[in-house]
C-alpha cells in the first residue's frame, strides 16, 4: 500500500479557476513524462499538454517536479496545475491511475509526509486543523503547531524528564547508598521546572482545543421564556421568530456562533411544556433531542418566577447528568440587577436578552466553559488526544514526586511512563489504528 504511487485533487471540488492535481510515490517522475511528453526540471514550472492513454489532450496546464526528498510528502511529488471544474481534474486522476498510480486514500499525502519525517503527528494534525479552522485566531493556533512550537515544547519536557531519569538511574546503580541532600534538592527542583513547563504547555493546548472544538449549547426552557430572543441576541441578528405567543418556536433554530474565535453552536429548542398540538409536541421531542446532543443546556426562566421556581423546574426536565447554566430572563422586568452568581454550586446568570444586559456576562460564561481563558502567546492547536496524553504525563509526573527521594526505583518507572506518555503525542509511538483515526478525518488530496 505505502509503496504505490498515489494521485488525488488536492483543490475542493467544484468549479474554480484552477484545480491542482498531485502525483506522490516512486513512480511520480515516470507517469508524469508519459502524460507530458517532457522530462520536467526540478522545482521549475513548465506548460505542456496532459494526454490519457489513448493520445487524447486533456487540458494544457502547469507541472511542478519536487524530487524526494526535499517535498511535501518526502516521496517525489508532481504537481499538476489545470483548468477548475469535475471533469478535466477526475479526467486527469483516472489517467494518472491507468499510467499505474492509484487514488489516493484521505490524509495520505500527509501520512507519507508522517512516515517519511517530513512532520511528527502534532504537525500532521495541525494541518488539517488549519484548513479546518473557523477563525483566525484558530488559524494561528494551528500554525504555531505546524511550525514545530507545541512539538518544541513537547522535546523539552522530554529532554528534562531524561535528565531526571539519568539522576536517579545513577543512584539506582549503588542500592545502599542514601541520596544525599544536595541531590534531593537538585531532584527537587529539576522535578519542579518540569511541572511547571507541563502546566504552561497544558494551559496552551486547553486554549487550542477550545478553539479547536468549541462548545455546543442547547437552550431550553419553558414557553415564552426568551430562548428564542436570546439566540437572536447572541446570533447578533433576527434569526429565530420571537412573538408573545407561548409555543411560538418549533424546529430547533441553530446558529454558529464565534466569540472571540471560539465556535459556540447555539441552537434554540421549543418551549417545554405538555403540549396538546401534534406540531409543538414534535417541537417538544426535538428539543429534548437536541438536548441530548448538547454539551451543555442553557435553562431559561423568567426572573419573576424566583430561582428555585427555575431551579426545580430545570432539575425536572434536564435529564441528571446534563450540565447546565441557569438564566434568569427579563431582568429588565424585576428589581434586581445583571449578575452572575453561583447558587447550589450551579452557575446563574441574570440577564436581559431583550435589553441586552448582561450578556457579555453569559459571553464569558461560554468561552470558559469551552475552555478559552483567554489570548495568550502559548496558544497552538490541539485535540482531546493531546489534552489526554498530557493528562496522564501530569499524573505520572505527581506519582513520581510521592515516591521521591523514598523510592527511587518507583520514581524512575513513573517518569518512564510519563515519557511514554510525552511520545504518543509527537507519534514517537504509535498504533496504526490511531494513525488510522487521525488521517481518515483528512480530506482527500491532502
Ligand atoms: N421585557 C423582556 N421581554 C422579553 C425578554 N426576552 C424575551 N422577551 C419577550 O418575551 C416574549 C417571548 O419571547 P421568545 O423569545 O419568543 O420566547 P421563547 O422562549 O422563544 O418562546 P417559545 O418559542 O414560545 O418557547 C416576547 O414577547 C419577547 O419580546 C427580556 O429579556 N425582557
Ligand atoms: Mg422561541
């Protein structure tokens, strides 16, 4: 399978002025002199005729030669650039194949690039976290880690967590022997700087994947409460159909949201209530689907019911284990003021959504729910599997600490393990059912 030549469009399908067709593998060089005719230069843009088997001329268009291995994929590469549109590029590929390519499975450019040690998988990954990304702040992330800064970050832990090992491994060599004070406190230390880096790349890669994966929010509540109005305020526009009507919203409304480059999806639910009309009982039953997708449930009640109104009204109708935000609506209608309070140990948030009082209140509430604490230089992309792996280095790296200076031996294993742990992101180590997982969320050609 790695060793075929392997061809795709690396352009999005549809019609563009240009569409980009690649070439990768061993037998790159050889299929593209037999579709051009030409013997190409290296890294040197030439026109020429593209013709299938049968001598036909597909299009007359650009090819770029990237000898391996100083190309994208480390392989020799042949890009050929043509007219946009299906037919011409689809036209090209299946000639491609019949002159002994095949297509390309998704993600596989990148996963040779992988193999080949163009990039480590926190790079690989990064890729299509930038042509994935919703902002530019997600955009930037993803470059940083493309650029190698959450890869430097990762080979510096690890460079100190081998000078930890090294130490003890010295004093593991002379088993009677007492660690003296001097090397308890030079453990110490060392043990310290490489928690505290773990805690500042933890802090970056949570940021990345709020920006990454987001939040989504399902608001509910009971008729008339201001759900709909709310999503409209927060959309920034006259989404949803807002009336005095109680029942008023039917179809789950959803909406995209981006607060400060964070994606937030958003979707307004019908008022939940036992509903004798046949149309707002499907409401009622697509918004309780809804909320079982959600994330996280926003319960809207109208401030002058009172809080443990709303409180035991949510607590009825949320299933146990969804977390949610209560909101006190219409505060512009009650005495009391915008605020964000906890009670119970749930977080309240009062509000006006049509006012717009305390909104910006419920605007942060989300970000840090989706784990945004804020623009800060550290931010790269990153995934739940990072967040994950890095996890585990944490408490490996807090088990090591309890058994220091005590047990040296059962310190060293837990920083071996946390080096394990430090590998899978980088993809020092790892499965093929993982490199599976990450490269078939590619698109093809890339
Ligand atoms: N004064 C005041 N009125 C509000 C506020 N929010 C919503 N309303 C009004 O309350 C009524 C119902 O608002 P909607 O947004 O349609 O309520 P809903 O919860 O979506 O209602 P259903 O779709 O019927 O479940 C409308 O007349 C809104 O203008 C608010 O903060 N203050
Ligand atoms: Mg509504």
């Amino acid at each position: 399978m790695r060793s075929q030549t392997i061809a795709a469009v690396a352009t999005a399908p549809g019609v563009g002025a240009v569409a980009i067709v690649r070439l990768s593998g061993s037998e790159a060089l050889a299929i593209a002199k037999r579709l051009t005719g030409i013997d190409p230069v290296p890294r040197f843009a030439e026109i020429c005729s593209f013709r299938d088997a049968d001598g036909r001329q597909i299009d007359r268009g650009l090819l770029l030669y990237f000898p391996g291995p100083h190309s994208y994929t480390g392989e020799d590469v042949i890009e050929l650039h043509v007219h946009g549109g299906a037919v011409v590029s689809d036209w090209l590929v299946r000639t491609l194949c019949d002159f002994g390519a095949r297509a390309a499975e998704p993600g596989e450019f990148t996963l040779r690039a992988f193999l080949n040690d163009k990039l480590d998988l926190t790079q690989a990954e990064a890729v299509a976290d930038l042509i994935d990304s919703r902002s530019r702040r997600a955009a930037r992330a993803a470059l940083r880690s493309l650029s190698g800064r959450f890869s430097e970050e990762v080979a510096g832990l690890q460079t100190g967590l081998t000078g930890l090992r090294v130490l003890i491994e010295a004093w593991l060599d002379f088993p009677d022997e007492e660690l003296d004070l001097a090397t308890r406190h030079e453990l110490a230390a060392r043990l310290a700087a490489v928690r505290a880096s773990l805690e500042a790349l933890i802090t970056g890669a949570t940021r990345g994947a709020a920006l990454r994966d987001g939040l989504s929010v399902a608001i509910a509540g009971p008729p008339n409460a201001g759900k709909s109005s709310l999503l409209n305020r927060l959309a920034g526009h006259d989404a949803a159909i807002v009336t005095d009507i109680p029942g008023t919203t039917r179809d789950a409304l959803r909406e995209r949201l981006s607060l400060d480059g964070v994606p937030i999806d958003v979707v307004d639910t019908a008022g939940l209530r036992a509903a004798a009309d046949p149309v707002e009982r499907e409401g009622v039953r697509r918004a309780q689907r809804e909320l079982g997708r959600a994330d996280h449930a926003l319960w809207l009640g109208d401030i002058r019911d009172g809080l443990d109104a709303a409180l035991a009204a949510a607590s009825a109708e949320l299933a146990a284990d969804q977390p949610f935000t209560l909101i006190l609506n219409k505060v512009d209608l009650s005495a009391e003021e915008p605020g964000a309070i906890e009670h119970a140990g749930r977080d309240v948030i009062r509000l006006s959504a049509l006012t717009g009082a305390g909104v910006e209140l419920l605007v942060d509430h989300l970000k840090s729910l989706a784990g945004w604490a804020g623009e800060a230089a550290g931010t790269f992309s990153a995934r739940r599997r990072h967040l994950d792996a890095l996890e585990r280095v944490r408490e490996a790296l807090e088990r090591a600490e309890a058994h220091l200076p005590g047990a040296l031996e059962l310190a060293a294993e837990e920083l071996r393990a946390s080096q394990t742990a430090l590998s899978e992101l980088t993809g020092e180590i790892t499965s093929d059912d993982l490199l599976g997982e990450i490269f078939s969320s590619f698109c093809i050609g890339k």
